[in-house]
C-alpha cells in the first residue's frame, strides 16, 4: 500500500515492494504470482476491514437512516486512513479487471449492508428513495478528488448528509432504488445509433483538398485510432504502431501531429471531450424550456453521443482514467459538467439551493453510473437510464415530490 501510495500502482516495481517489506525477490514470489496478485490479496484484507467498519456504523444506527449512517462511516474512514481509501477506491481503477471487479464487490457489500438494515426500518418511517450504490460511488469518487486536492474528507460530511436526505420521502415505497433501463425509451431495434463525426476519410488519388483540411482529417482519424487502440489493448500496451495501423496512416503522418503515445493520448482527451460538452451544451442551451427541460435534453445527447461508438465511451470513462500524471485533467474536464447541474439554483422550479459539493457530488455519480455501463458494455442502457439519473439531479433542487412528477410525464410521453 505505501509503495503504491507513493508511485501509483502502474508505476509499483516487485522489488520495491520486496524491499519495503523487507523479503527478498525470490520469497515475494513464494508468495504471490505476480504483482497485481499481491494488489488483489491486499485489496481483500483492506476491503474486509473497510466494510466491517461501516457495517457496524449501519447495525448502531437507525434502520431508517442506513443509507446516512454508512455515509458518515465512509468519510470518517477516508479522512482517519487515506491511504487505504485511496488504495481500495482509487489505485483499483488502474490495476486491470480484477482489481475493478474487487472495487465492485466493495460497494455491493457496502449496497446490501444498507439495504439488509431498510428492511428493519417502521413501515411508517421515511424512507431514502435512491440508489445507494450510486450514492456511494459518487461520494466515492467526490472523496477521491478531495484527498487528491489535499482537503480533509471530513470537512464535506455536512454538504454530503445533507445531500443523501434530499432524496428522503415522507410515505410510500420507494421509486427510484433501482437503477434499471426504462424500455419505453431504449432504441428500437431497427433504429441506428448517431456515430460522431470524428473521423474523416481523405479522397483517394489527388484531390484539392488544402492542406490544412487534410491535417485536420488526419488529426481526426488519429485521435479515432488512439481511442480505439485504448479499447482493445489498453492503455499500458498499446504503441504508436497500433495507433497508425488503426487510423491506416503512416508513422511520418502521426508524428507530424505528436511527439509520443502520450502526447496523442492526452490530444484525444481534449478532443472528445471538447465536442461531448458541445454537444451537450447545444442540447442545454439550445432547450426553449426551463430548468429540467434543458438537463432532460442534454442527458439525451450525452446518451445518443455515447451510444454512436462504444471506443469513444469506452476511451472516456475507463481507458483514460489509467494515465496517472493525467487524472487530474480527465476529472478537470469531467467536473465540467457541474456547470448544467449548477444551473438548477438559478432557475425554476428550484425551491432550495445546493452547495457546489453536492452538485459535484450529483456528477460523480452520474459518471460512476457511466462508468460501470460503459465498463460492462452496457452503452446501450444508458438512455434508458435517463429517468433515474435526471430524478438523482432534480431532487435536490426542486424536492422528491416535483422530480418524479416531471420525469414520470417525460416517460409517460415517452411511452404514447
């Protein structure tokens, strides 16, 4: 955990971790087969103890309130260990398949121990009418950024608790726990996802082209061939020969436009993520109704741009997370997307105002949705998750009672 912590675990050499545990080479592969082995075990032991220590914060709480008292568990957790909570939530992230699949068990346990204490909770009690996965995830990776940024988790408990009730309902079963697809808006089986327009094809032979279009074609093609190298290689194997064999140009072309892999990696990020926003932004801005209406129509186009080429989404919500030296930029442009949540506490029907923490709260779950989706090539899910993710991002601002009413019309016209 301390070499990790301080090198990130791409970066984690076998001998240096023999060496601060003071073994030899030889008996730390008596011991495990490989590196991310080692991860793995460590991984289990710290999850065991993570999880223990908010389920017994659960099991001394209030039925009711489960979903808060694992809350305050898991930032009290991050800020008296971080090293832990950066090794289990964060590091995971980069380590391969497995270490993500040891992530997900960690927030399914964390899932079910909630859900095991509802149960327990009066009939009449009020009930959280939420997802407490996607709760915690966001507050996960909110926790991640902080820590990164040097802030103390603890100082964002009040903004988070304050959060997670604004979710709570008064009466009645709760509507919004699961997080499932509505089939009344997933795409018809005869309809085409829209593919972005990002990759360009030069006419063959000679042509007029100027040279500057045909630099922006190759660009394009480039960053195309970098995603989609990313998706079936990974980040740590893919080379400037996979991404010039994937974008069908020669390695003079691709150094005309950058230095290295790196350089074309981080190129691809802004790229993408430059036309995303915009796409997103012409669907907020370009809304003539209010609030809700502009939120209801930029989470279509985020859906409808991810669903056109699962490299792209694949390349945005999990190849790009591996760079270490790049993370803070990726989350930088990820956190950009506050700017549409924030908006609710400008416009109507918005009844309270929301802390800049709990709107980035809101998009890091919504990002951890993705993610996973994106991660379990379940892109085409994710407008059907437009319901349940739009209501997480209302609710807050307008209160449970007006978020659902306006969503369930939106499916209901959806539906007819």
């Amino acid at each position: 955990m301390e070499v990790v912590a301080r090198d990130g675990y791409p970066e984690a050499k076998i001998g240096d971790l023999a060496s601060r545990a003071g073994v030899s080479r030889a008996t730390f592969y008596e011991l495990f087969a490989n590196k991310e082995a080692c991860l793995l075990e460590a991984h289990r032991e710290l999850a065991d103890r993570m999880s223990d220590v908010i389920g017994r914060a659960v099991a001394h709480g209030e039925s009711s309130r489960a979903a808060q008292s694992a809350l305050s568990a898991l930032v009290e957790f991050a800020d008296r260990e971080p090293l832990v909570f950066n090794f289990l939530m964060h590091e995971a992230m980069l380590a391969g398949s497995q270490a993500l699949d040891e992530r997900d068990r960690l927030m399914s346990r964390l899932e079910h121990t909630i859900e095991r204490s509802w149960e327990q909770a009066p009939e009449n009690a009020p009930v959280l009418d939420m997802s407490a996965k996607i709760l915690l995830e966001g507050t996960v990776r909110l926790l991640g950024l902080r820590i990164r940024d040097g802030d103390a988790p603890r100082r964002q408990l009040s903004d988070l608790l304050a959060w997670f009730d604004s979710y709570t309902v008064s009466a009645g079963p709760p509507s919004w726990r699961e997080l499932v697809p509505h089939p009344a808006l997933l795409r018809p089986p005869h309809e085409d996802a829209e593919a972005p327009v990002l990759h360009r094809s030069l006419p063959k032979g000679r042509h007029r082209l100027g040279a500057e279009v045909v630099k922006s074609v190759q660009r394009e093609r480039i960053v195309y061939a970098t995603a989609e190298a990313i998706r079936v290689k990974g980040y740590a194997n893919i080379t400037v020969a996979d991404i010039v064999a994937a974008a069908g140009l020669s390695r003079d072309v691709f150094y005309v436009h950058f230095h290295d892999k790196q350089e074309a990696i981080e190129g691809t990020v802004q790229f993408v993520f430059e036309r995303l926003l915009a796409t997103m932004a012409g669907a907020f801005f370009g809304s003539s109704g209010v609030w809700p209406e502009q939120v209801w129509e930029a989470g279509w186009a985020f859906a409808r741009f991810l669903e056109g080429d699962p490299s792209l989404a694949h390349f945005l919500f999990v190849g790009t997370y591996a760079p270490p030296t790049r993370i803070k930029r990726v989350h930088d442009f990820m956190l950009a997307f506050t700017v549409f949540v924030e908006s609710g506490n400008n416009n109507p029907p918005q009844t309270a105002q929301v802390s800049r923490t709990v709107s980035e709260a809101i998009v890091c779950s919504v990002l951890e949705a993705v993610t996973f989706h994106v991660r379990h090539d379940r892109v085409a899910e994710l407008r059907g998750l437009i319901p349940n993710i739009t209501y997480m991002v209302f609710a807050p601002f307008m209160g449970t009672d007006a978020a659902c009413e306006f969503v369930e019309s939106k499916v209901k016209a959806a539906r007819d």
